[in-house]
C-alpha cells in the first residue's frame, strides 16, 4: 500500500488532511498505524486570533466551517509541535499560508530544515493582499508566483493545495507544476453560506464558510480528476471520503492518494477504516498492489 | 476519552417534551466529572456528533436529558431500545467541586439541568450544601427531578414558585454555578464574576480539533468550548460576542 508522493515514500495512501487532525497531538483515539501523512492545520506566520462564533453550521450532507485560520503562528509550531512530530514515524506536512507571495516564501524559509518538518502542503485559497484581495488560487500566475517562492526557499516536497473555486483547474494544476510543485491536493472547500431565517442574516459570522463533507464528493472526484489529466505530478484527492469505496473513487479517478477530513470529526477511527477497506478491496479483486488498480484516466 | 457503541436502555419523560434517555456506557459512567459533556452519533442521524451534557449516571450506564428541537433530537428520540448510538466521550473541563465551601447555589434554566445532578453528587461529596434554583417559562417546562438539600423553583408565569427568573431567585450561598441560555448566563457573569458556568456553542468535532467551538474571552482571543471549556468563570467569558439566541442543547 506504501506510494510515492511528490518526493516522500508514504506507508499507505489515506493522509490526514489540513485543519481536521489539528496539529495530532489533541486526540488520543486518533488512530496513526494507517495514516500515510498528515497536513497540519494551516498556519501563518504570525499567530492569528480566528473569526468570532458561529464558526460551524451543519448543512445537509456537510459542514460549513469559517474558523479564520486560527493558529500559534510559525513560532509557536516550531516550538510547540514540530519536536513532537520529529519522533513520528510517518511525515508531517506543514500547510502554509499568507497574503502576498513573500509571506509563503518566508514561511517555507523559515520551516525548512526545522526537524519534524517533511514537507510543505500551500493554501493558496488565501486573499493576495498586493492584488486587492483576489484569490491566490484563481489566478494561474498569482498560483504559480506562490509556488516559485516557496520552491526557490526549500528542497523538501512542496505540494499545492488547489480551490475548486475556479473555471479550468486544469489550468491551475498546470501552472503550479511548471512553478515547481512536486505534488497537488485537489480539492480545498467550496465556498458556500447558509442564511438564518430568525434573524435573516447569514448563519456564520464569517457570514461565507468552506463546505466539506459527503455533499461535495461528486464534484471533488470530477474536479481532482481533471487535476490529475491535467499534470504529470501526483493529485491529491480530498473531498467528503468518509469509507473505503469513496476513496477508491478518487484512486480509480487518477489520484495517487487521498485525504481524508471532515469524516475525522465524525469517526476518530476514520483513517484507519479507509485505509484497511481499500486493503480489502484489493486482495478481493486480486489486485497485489495499489499501483496494480486500474485507473481511468483517458489523456487530453 | 472513550469511544463506544451504546445501547439506548431506557426513556423517561421528566417535563413536557423533555426526555431522559439512558445509555449502557460503562467507561464513561465510571469516570465522567460533573460538567463533563459526551459527543453522540446515530445512524441515519445528522453528519456530524451532537454534544450532551450526561445527567446522571446509575452503575454502568449514562443519561442525557434532551428535547426535540430539530431534526437530529427528533431522531433520538424516535429511538427504542437496544438501538445503538455511537459516544465519544466524556469530554470537556467539567465543574471544580473542591471541598472548602459551605453552600453551592446550581442555578439552571430550562435544559440548563443537564449537567446539574451530577453536580450535586459531587458538591454534596465535597461536604457542600446544594440549593438548586431552577428555572423555565412555566410549571410544565419545570425538569420534574431537580433536587437538593434545598430546592427553589422559578416560572416566568409565576405558575409555580418564584414568579421571575431562576437568577432573581437565588438566595445567598458561598459559590454559584450556573448552565442555561447563554442570555440566562450573562445575567449571571454580571451579579457573581466568580460563578462556574457551562456555555452553549455550535460543535464540530468535540475533541479540540476544528476549532468549530470558539468561545470568545473577555481578555481577548478564544477558546475551545470542548476542550478548555465548557465550564468557565462567569466573568472570563467576553458574553457580547456569544450568540444569545442559542437554546441549551445545539439544536440538530
């Protein structure tokens, strides 16, 4: 079950995906024998308070989560999180974030060669300040500029984080892999919002959050495959897997190995469980390896 | 933390649409702390848990108190016996019960009952006192087994016991703790800075991972209800920022 994944040899392909394993040291149940990696809960460089509650709304089928990215700031993981990671026997990546393209750049400066540091996993999901608050992530050159900082800044693997907020992510998936990426996560959330109608105003102080979960599935599986024509690199599936048979939807779309979140939340053996059922269904269907699943991924 | 599948054993009405259910939950009945709160999940049920406060305990099994206020509870309750619903638990900074104290005042409101038996077990353990003011709009919302060495109820229509608030009602004791609608709980911050009071928050994942739970404080910054909280000192909670318009109990 182990796979190469932009630079780094993972024992399984099920990784824990930013911001649902918090900084994997808060929950005793979590199990780790499955888990291939984990992506840190994204951080900046300097602490951030997050945004004022409600900051989760139950939707059907998913989640709307406007947290503000609420972390320790580069500092406090270095200090507080990172040795702990050092002594784990799976890689840890940190995903990182800013609001113009030196900030990544910065961020990957400053973590790289810090132990217990693997790797690099970019939000680019975030406001571009110095472009008057338009997307990192729905601009080819914006998206690749970030990526070209934080490769320049570090040798380690260096993986995107794709927003499915866009017209072509084919175009995007490019851009970052001709910047450097060595591997890509597809997808971040979707934006949504959900409107209280007591007080018609919207449900989340943030008043927009990022929808997760089994609701967004289908067109995480659509979005992560036309990634996956797109580029010659690794992708990353994420979106609402919550058992072994949606994951393998990704791995048979053409990824090479999947996160799971949301589901975490809900069942703390989720990884675990994934991890095993894709097992399973590979002894039963004969096949010896994961590299053995057949994959439909007709080429552009 | 544990994390087991529990049968559903037993349900009992104790007001009107307020229901006790009980849960065969071993590890958790042994060593769950007043204030303490577990994470259910059921299928088909929402996607994610709902957090309760456990009510009492009795030998191996847990009790929650609910009432149907969506589609979540209305499924719990739609439940019947031997069906397994999945808890996480317990979770949570509960009350501190320490001996010292004479007399303990729990102030509660409505479903605000929920965490209150236990805590009279364990204030009457340390020796304390227990007057239990409870609180609701009218004499069939009243939780039928408040107890105490002392108990004083209070209905907004004055149908039984003090006509007013549970708060107006509470008599001079050494220490107060509080759990009720977050208004019910900002009353209280303003007249006992020191009272221990169990706040109400929309949850995610209950084990201080999402950070869905913020709970904003009055030095600035936030918690997590789930892991530093869901017992504060009255006066450390920034109240303004809470929503008010939550009822005890996040509504599924």
């Amino acid at each position: 079950m182990s796979v190469e994944i932009g630079g780094l040899t993972l024992r399984g392909p099920v990784l824990a995906a930013s911001g649902t394993f918090g900084y994997g040291t808060e929950v005793p149940l979590l199990e780790r024998r499955a888990l291939g990696a984990m992506v840190s809960k994204g951080i900046f460089l300097r602490p951030r308070a997050g945004a004022p509650p409600p900051r989760i709304i139950e939707t059907p089928s998913g989640m709307l989560n406007a947290i503000g990215l609420q972390g320790p700031g580069v500092e406090g993981l270095i200090r507080d999180y990172a040795p702990q990671w050092a002594q784990w026997d799976f890689p840890v990546l940190v995903n990182i974030n800013g609001e113009t393209a030196a900030e990544y750049g910065e961020l990957a400066a400053r973590l790289d060669g810090v132990p217990g540091v693997a790797g690099f996993e970019i939000n680019i999901s975030c406001p571009n300040v110095e472009q008057g608050g338009l997307y990192f992530g729905n601009d080819p050159r914006a998206a690749a500029a970030v990526t070209e900082a934080v490769r320049k800044r570090t040798d380690r693997p260096v993986w995107v984080k794709l927003t499915p907020m866009v017209t072509d992510i084919g175009v995007i998936a490019r851009a970052c892999e001709a910047a450097g990426a060595d591997a890509l996560s597809a997808i971040n959330t979707f934006v949504g919002m959900s409107i209280d109608l007591n007080t018609r105003q919207p449900r989340l102080s943030f008043r927009t959050g990022g929808l997760s979960g089994p609701a967004i599935r289908p067109l995480a599986v659509h979005l992560a495959h036309q990634a996956a024509r797109a580029v010659s690199i690794p992708v990353i599936g994420i979106g609402g897997i919550t058992g072994a048979d949606d994951a393998l939807e990704f791995l048979v779309a053409g990824c090479a190995a999947v996160q799971v979140g949301t589901a975490t939340f809900v069942k703390p053996r989720a990884i675990a469980e994934v991890h095993d059922g894709i097992a399973a269904y590979l002894a039963s269907h004969g096949f010896a390896s994961l590299a053995e699943l057949p994959r439909y991924l007709p080429r552009d | 933390m544990f994390l087991l599948d529990a049968a559903l054993v037993a349900r009992r009405e104790v007001a009107r649409g307020m229901f006790v259910l009980s849960l065969d939950a071993p590890q958790i009945a042994n060593s769950v702390r007043a204030g303490q709160f577990v994470n259910l999940g059921w299928s088909p049920g929402p996607l994610l848990r709902r957090p309760f406060s456990v009510y009492r305990t009795d030998g191996d099994r847990i009790e929650v108190i609910l009432k149907a206020v969506g589609a979540g509870t209305s499924q719990l309750l739609a439940m019947t016996a031997r069906d397994t619903i999945s808890c996480l638990g317990p979770l949570g900074h509960g009350f501190e019960l320490s001996p010292g104290p004479r007399s303990v005042a729990l102030v509660s409101g409505g479903l605000g009952v929920a965490p209150m038996p236990l805590a009279a077990r364990e204030a009457r353990a340390a020796g304390i006192s227990v007057t239990w003011v409870h609180g609701a709009r009218s004499v069939d919302e009243l939780c039928s087994e408040a107890d105490g060495d002392e108990v004083i109820w209070a209905t907004d229509d004055g149908s039984r016991g003090f006509a007013g608030t549970a708060v107006s009602a509470v008599p001079e004791t050494d220490m107060v703790l509080a759990c009720g609608p977050n208004r019910m709980l900002a009353a209280v911050a303003m007249r006992w800075p020191d009272a221990q009071v169990a706040v109400e928050t929309y949850m995610g994942c209950g084990t201080g991972v999402c950070l869905g739970c913020a709970v904003p404080l009055a030095r600035g910054g936030y918690d997590r209800a789930c892991k530093e909280g869901p017992v504060y000192r009255a006066a450390d909670v920034e109240w303004s920022m809470l929503p008010a318009h939550l009822a005890y109990a996040v509504s599924a």
